[in-house]
C-alpha cells in the first residue's frame, strides 16, 4: 500500500503545483498586459522619437541624439546597469541631387519619384541617361547578356506577389533585386539601375533600403521608383522599348564613425548567468521618421523594461534590452554585440527581436533547436488570449541572428503584416501611422514571452502548460 | 480473409476520398484567394460607395442612390435573380444645430466637440443649460436619485476597458450608457445627458450611436461628447462641481419611408432550396462616409459574388447576397427580410455577416448548434493559411440574428478589433482609413467560408478534415 501511495501523492502534489504555477503564470500575464494597457509609454516615448528626434540613418546626428535619448530614458527607468555598447559604423548619405524622368520619344518627358538605394554610389554630375531595359528576374538579365544589356538603364519591374498572405514573403521574393541587382546588371555591361519599389502599394513613394556591391563589377548607381512611377515606365515601354531614362543622385559615402548599442540590464535573481536579449533597432532610413521601422520596436523593448520596474518583477533570470545600432545598412551594432558576447563568454538562453512593425502583433517565429520550440509551445495556451496563435515560421530577426550559434532561441514577434511594406523606407514611415493600442500589444507581447522564459527558462524538463 | 479485407478496402478508399476532396478543397479556396488578392474590385467599389454617394442614413437621398449604385452593380455582376426588397424605414434628421460649451465659474467657456445620439430629440432653442454631474455606473446614477439629479445633465463617463483585448467586449460594457442612459437619467428629473464616446482613442471626434427612449418617461435630448472634451469636463469637474454644461441640437423625426435590402441569388445545383446568406448593411451614420461601417461589409458581400461569376464556381447549395437597410437606427431591414424568409418556409442553413470592419480577418464567430459549429471546424485547418484561425466567439451579427430561430448557423466574420473603434460612428469614418488588402482578405475568408458551406452543407456527417 504504502509504494502505491507515495507516487500517487506525489503524482497528485504535482497536477496540484502545476496547476497552480499555470496560475499565477496566467494571472502575471494579465497583470502585465493591464499595466502596459493602461500605464504605457512606449506611444510617447514613439511621439520624441519620431517627432522630436525623426529620421536616424546611421552615423548622423539624429542617431546620435536617439542614442542619448534612450540611454537617458532607461537610466531614468532604472535598471541594474545601463550602458553603450560602442562600434564603429559606415556613413552613407543621400546627398541633395536626387532625380529622374522618362524621356519619350514622342510624347516629352515624364517626371518619376526615384530615391537612391542605400549604398549606392552617385551617378555622373547632371545625371546619367540611356535607353531602359525591363526585366523581371535574373535568367531574363542573364539572357539579353552584354549584347543586350551594355550601356543601357536596367529596369527590375517584379510586382509584388499579391496572393502571399504574409507580405513579407513576396518581401523575400523580390528582396535580391534590390540587394545584389545593381552588380548583377553590371555584369553585362549595364550603366546604371531603377528598381519597382518593393511594397504592395501602388502609390507614389520610393522605397529605399540597402544594397551591396560586388567589388569586381564596376559599381553603377541604383535607385528604387515608386511603384506608380514603376506602372508608368512599363507601360510607356511596351509602346516605345526606345524611350530613355534619365536619373541624377548625388549619394556619397564617408569614413566609418563611432556609435554605439543601447544595453539596459535586469540581473536575474537565481540564474543570473542565462541571458534573455530583447532588442529593436535605433537607425532608421533618412526619408521620414522611422516610427514603423524600427522605432516601434525601440521603445516596445524598452516598455519591457518599465513593466518590470512598475510591477517589482524580479526575473530569475537576466533581462537585457539592446537597442541596436545600424541594422538597416550594415548591421555593425549587432556584429559587434555578438562578438562582445562570445568574448565574454556569455549564455544567451533566448533573443527577441521586434522588427517588423508596430502593427497587431498575431505571434513569434521561432528559430532554434526543437527541444527549445518545444520548451517555448507549451506556454501556447497561456499566451493565445491575447492572440498570440502563430508560432508557424521561423522569422528570428537581423540583429539576434549571430546569436544562434552561440545557443540562443531566436524569436521574432510577428505582427500583422498587411500594411508593413505600405511605408517601408519612405517618406511615409511616420509616427500618425502607428495605432496606440497595436503597438502596446506588441510591447505587451514582448514582455510575457520574456517573463515566462525568465521564470521558468527552456530547460524545465516535463511540465506541460494547458 | 474476405471478411477482413473488405473492410480495409473500404476503409482505404474512404481515406483516399477523403484526402482527395480536402486536396480539392484546398485548391480551391487558393483560387478563390488568388482572384481576389489579384483582381478584386471591392476597393474600387467602397471607393464609390464612400467618395461619391458618401454617409447614407437610412430613408436619405444618400442611402437611395446606394441601393440603386448596389442593384445595378449586382445585375451588371449578373446572378440567377437581383432584386430589391421593399421595407418602411424611419428617418431621424441631425438638423443644423450641434454645438455644446462648459461653463466654467472662473476660467470661461470651453466649447467642446458634441453630437446627437441617433434618435435624440432635439433641445429647446436656444439650448439648456444646466449643472453637470459626473457618473460611471447606473448603481450611481440611482443612488443620486432624484434629489441628486433634478434638472441636471448627466454626463456618462465611463472610459473604455483598455484591457480588454477585443475592443468590442470594451464597447459592451458601456454600449447601454448610450442606448438607454437619456432614459435612464431622465427616470430621476435630469434635463439631459451627455455621453462619453465609446472610443479607445483619446481626440475630439464625437461618436453617435443609436439610443432608444423608454416611452414612459420624459424624453430628454442626449449627445456624446469626444473623449478628449469628456476628459476636460471631468477635470474641470474636479476642481468645481458646481459648473455648468450647455447645449444645443435641433435634431428631429420624419414620417417613416420606403427603402430597400438589395439582394442576388446564384441558386445551387444539388440543393437549391438551401440558402447560405451573407451581407453587410448598406446605411451608415451621416458624420461621414460610412466607409468601415459597413460600406467594407457591403463590398466584401458583392465581392463573393463576383468571385463566383469570375470563376465560374457553381454552388451546389444557394449562395445569397443580402445588403440590408437600417442596421444602424431600427433594423426594419433584418426584421424584413427574416420576415419573408418565415413567411416563405425558406431554409438557411447559414447567415454571414461582415459588420465588425474591413481590417485584417482573425476567424469566425459562431453562433449555432454545437453539431452546427462542429462542422465548421473540420474546416479549421483549412481556413488557417489565411490567417483565420479564432472561432472562440459567438458573434454573429444583428442583421441576421433573427435567423437563428429558422435554424441558421450564424457565422460573423471577426477582423482584428484594435482600430474598429477609432473612427466608429464619427466624421473620420472615411475611405483613406482602409487598407486594400485588409478589405480583400476579408472577402476572401468570407468567399471561402460560402464555398466550403456551398459545397459541403452543415450535415455531411463524420468527413474529418485535416
């Protein structure tokens, strides 16, 4: 009797305190999501940043005053160190000349909205012009070759793929025209390239973003068109495949600066040695104020921050918020992050990366081992109340990724994407754009994810959450 | 032996079927996204709806020309049957007074932005005047009783439940403040009553609303007040309870009219006799265009059909579009059409409703039996992939829940709530808040719902899809 009975308590001591942990876990939840939803400040601390701040590319001045504002606003918040993380970043600037019309041979020339990709070097003093070439994939370009490619303007005019319910696979499906297209256009002998913006919308606004050079190709300038501007120059084409076109930009680069990471600490109170990283990104492209990408996620991760403070929440484990330097052309703060991490040896157990909008957040990618996913899908349960139900890709983020070798769980939280790729790197990146209560969900997100992990890390073996 | 393989043959066969129609369902609800992500016309027609026939209060100039733009629209669509359904519909007048003002006792008059409650009386010229006291609950309000209230304006001010993920149980809880508090107050001696907007967003946009007299006691004139002039009133309330509020409207009733639900049938081929119905409302508050309620549910509505007719997809069960008159302020269209369908014995298996806007879908309410539900969630998984995955709710809709007595499962289309309340009843309900593929993905989940109920019917047993 007695070897039957002390499993079965047991056993029943156990359903007990796992209930009762499911408990109070779901019940901190709560408390953590009321206190975001009432007392949140990551919307104001969006309203400085956008407004009062605007637009930080990479080693400008307003990069900068976002770094001091941050590191103000956590010491401010309080944490157990908060500190800037330095690394030396690259300068590209837009420069003042940025221009382009479609010269037809018999209805004048029509004036387009281009913007410079970023990276791109600038074209000759007073422009350059040529005859344009369109193209839709990389085996068309390979195609025409030399032959049909040497001197001319090359064209990329892949659409969006409006069927991918995800927007940011049709991100993904046009992404290397804008990365690797000028270099591939200059292998044939192209002098120069216009890129369809890369958004669902049919609108006026260019879309910027980085790309890179191949060092033995010549290096020709690129520039996005809008996708109006886009529908437009097709359309002339398929008229006249004569008709020229015509772009100046005055794009530059400088020598690489000093800048810095943003890092707020909460040490653990049992396991202090195993990490959670949260973090966004500080830069923003230069055409508007980069509320969207990525301020929002800047001051989610700080919110993070303030929730622990304004509940007394002592995390077993250590809470660090890392507001990245340089992801949108060059990833240096990240780079360097990881290497001081690895440098020192440190054990990142999870890294979270909010940095695809400020819209309804619907759930985390995952990017790990399947012990780890496993270990983050029993809280599934627990977190679907505030919809979070997608836990379906693996969409980790830019600036956790180096992360992953050195043992991390990657999590990317994923908000709606329906209108991401509307403003994305355009002059429409502002802060009347981003809804209150989407960007305090996502904030609120951010925070349960890393309480739960903080609490209960990935390592906790059997218990299973419902 | 024989005996043993039977069985197993039937079985294998049965499972292959079974694969074999999901497969084909599966394909099929891609199209029908395909066609919609890629030619829907539903922006282009809200569009229409909104920027040239603008907010169409029911028994308005505005709300015949949009029974007439739908009608034709549907018959140029073309479907087995289009017709109008005639039904009498009040007509309740704003006027061209609307104007409200705090009187402070030492700081002046603060004009604040007001609107009349749909279906308010009007106030004496001029306006009334009287001392304003603050409260939050009916409990309240009857322990001020009488001796608290006597010719005073009550002001409702109870702000929404920020918590609340889904912003409509936020608006439930204070939705009766609206639709019975003038009675409600006036059951004690108040003169009035002012309401604060049922809203998440802190501005200056009013937001009306029907409310509803109880016939007998007075009928008082009630108006809601922006969140931004709530906020100012109970702060200057704090200070002095003695101050006053004033305001004027010169709103008004006109006999009833006749007006219209605008309906087309594509009849099935198996079971004809049936219906699977779905609609939007085609009336909206006059502050504006109406362009979220529910001109998005009306498109969305016509768009199923359209996907019908472009693919050439023929029911076998018969798919019903119903634009009802009147959602708003009286129902008489709902009540109508539920009317003729008893009247007639008609048979619907389901009623779809689109009224909770045109952002993002997330799933279903249903509201119906528990062998009714179950049926429709064999489908989940199916529905997943396009990002619908919550049918916890029971929301069906108010202009089909008449139907649920003649044995309909009712199913209300659930888009992410966060901005429904923003624009809710006020000027800033406009075409420029919509997203075009937040609208089509909509339609598209609405489209496929009718698909699998068209193709499948709610009693075909124990098919398990996966």
């Amino acid at each position: 009797m007695l070897k039957k009975s002390i499993p079965f308590l047991f056993f029943t001591t156990l359903v007990f305190s796992l209930a009762s942990a499911q408990k109070e876990d779901s019940l901190q939840l709560r408390k953590i999501t009321n206190e975001i939803m009432l007392h949140g400040k990551c919307y104001a601390w969006l309203d400085y940043l956008s407004n009062k701040i605007g637009g930080r590319l990479t080693g400008s001045p307003q990069a900068a005053a976002a770094v001091e504002y941050t590191h103000q606003l956590m010491d401010s918040i309080g944490a157990d160190t908060v500190y800037l993380q330095p690394c030396m970043v690259p300068r590209w600037r837009r420069g003042d000349k940025e221009n382009a019309k479609i010269l037809t041979n018999n209805s004048g020339e029509v004036t387009v909205p281009i913007c410079a990709l970023g990276g791109s070097v600038a074209t000759a003093q007073g422009g350059i012009t040529a005859e344009v070439v369109e193209v839709h994939s990389f085996e068309e370009l390979k195609k025409m070759g030399t032959a049909g490619l040497r001197g001319k303007i090359v064209f990329f005019n892949q659409p969006f793929d409006e069927t991918a319910v995800n927007t940011f696979d049709a991100y993904e499906k046009t992404f290397m025209f804008r990365y690797i297209g000028a270099s591939e256009a200059a292998r044939y002998g192209a002098i120069g390239t216009v890129l369809r913006s890369l958004t669902n919308s049919i609108d006026n606004y260019p879309h910027t973003g980085v790309m890179q050079y191949n060092d033995s190709l010549p290096k020709i300038p690129c520039c996005a068109i809008s996708t109006g501007g886009a529908e437009q120059l097709s359309k002339l084409l398929k008229n006249d495949n004569k008709i020229r076109f015509h772009f100046e930009m005055s794009c530059y680069s400088m020598p690489d600066v000093k800048s810095y990471n943003v890092i707020a600490e909460i040490r653990g109170s049992q396991h202090p040695e195993e990490i959670i990283a949260v973090g966004g990104h500080l830069d923003s492209w230069d055409l508007a104020q980069g509320s969207n990408d990525d301020g929002a996620g800047v001051v989610q991760s700080i919110e993070v921050l303030r929730t622990y403070r304004a509940l007394g929440i002592k995390p077993k484990r250590t809470v660090r918020i890392v507001i990245f330097m340089n992801e949108e052309n060059g990833g240096r703060g990240a780079k360097k992050y990881a290497e001081e991490a690895k440098r020192k040896g440190e054990e990142h157990i999870a890294a979270l990366e909010t940095d695809a909008g400020g819209e309804t957040p619907l759930g985390f990618g995952l990017d790990g081992t399947k012990a780890q996913k496993d270990a983050v899908m029993k809280w599934k349960d627990l977190l679907l109340p505030y919809g979070l139900y997608d836990f379906s890709t693996t969409d980790g983020g830019a600036d956790i990724e180096k992360l992953k070798d050195q043992g991390a769980l990657l999590i990317g939280l994923q908000p709606d994407s329906q209108r991401y790729f509307d403003t994305h790197h355009t002059a429409a990146d502002t802060f009347d754009k981003i809804n209150k209560r989407e960007l305090e969900l996502g904030a609120s997100s951010l925070s349960m994810m890393i309480y739960l992990l903080s609490e209960h890390g990935l390592n906790e073996g059997t218990i299973i959450y419902h």
